[in-house]
C-alpha cells in the first residue's frame, strides 16, 4: 500500500495518494496494532506527504507519534529513533523551529554516534541550524547582511 501511495504522488495524484497513505497507516495498526513499532513507518510516510504539502498542522503529530512509538519500543537511545528525529528535525528546519530541529539533530547524533554513516550529515545540519539561528538573533546591520549571505548558501 505504501508503495502504491508513493508512486501516486510522485505522479501528482495527490488525493489519490493521500488516500493511500491513509489506507496504509489504517492497515498497519489493525494488522500490526496500534502502538507496534511497524506503523511508524505509515506514520512517517503520511507525516512526510503533508510536510511536502505544506500541510504541517497534520503532520507533526505523525511524526511525534512515530517517536513515540520507536521510543516505548526500543528505547530512546535506538538508531530507529535517531532516524525519526532527523525527519523531525528536518520538519522543524523548514517551519523555522530552529532551538526544535536543533534538540532533534544533537539527540539524532548522540544516537548514531561518530562512527555511523549519517553521522556527518546530522552535524552538518547541526551547524545549518545553529548558523540559521545565529543570523537571525544578529542585532547590526551589517552583521545581518554579512549571515544572510552565509546563510543563503548553506539553507
């Protein structure tokens, strides 16, 4: 279902897909239940369709839900739950949540730890946020033009 609910969206059905998506987080917690670590993955597909929709009141309890769930099942400091709170972090960069994305990127970090392959791309977007962040409290003039300008190449 997943599968199908993606391709309908690339090709740009999207209440088609929508309905899809729905589908498959319906299906997930009648067949897997509702608080298995399964249906995180339903969650975080539909969390991720709003998010590319700009429908972001619907999806961030998806993806908090899916946190959630990763953490009452395997515990906060699991890989699968670093990699929930990128998708979090990245959902909160873009509505310009920065102290939010910052918490999701330093936890992420700790859990996969330097020797993991995304290591370096979570401290990169570590540094995007706090960059970001770091424009926006910059009181001079000239200082905020001298960080808009960093920043328009690293966002």
């Amino acid at each position: 279902m997943n599968t199908r609910s993606t391709g309908e969206s690339s090709l740009g059905r999207l209440d088609e897909a929508e309905m899809f998506f729905k589908a498959a987080l319906h299906e997930a917690k009648e067949g897997f239940g509702p608080r298995d670590p399964r249906v995180r993955w339903a969650l975080n597909n539909l969390a991720e369709f709003y998010r590319s929709r700009k429908e972001y009141k619907k999806a961030e309890p998806l993806y908090l839900e899916a946190i959630e769930i990763l953490e009452q099942s395997f515990g906060p400091g699991d890989i699968r739950v670093g990699t929930a709170l990128h998708n979090l972090g990245h959902y909160y960069r873009i509505r310009g949540r920065l102290d939010h994305a910052q918490t999701c990127y330093e936890i992420e970090g700790r859990v996969m730890g330097p020797g993991h392959p995304g290591y370096a791309n979570t401290m990169f977007l570590l540094a995007v946020v706090k960059l970001l962040g770091c424009c926006i409290s910059v009181k001079s003039a000239k200082e905020r033009k001298r960080c808009r300008s960093s920043c328009s190449r690293v966002h």
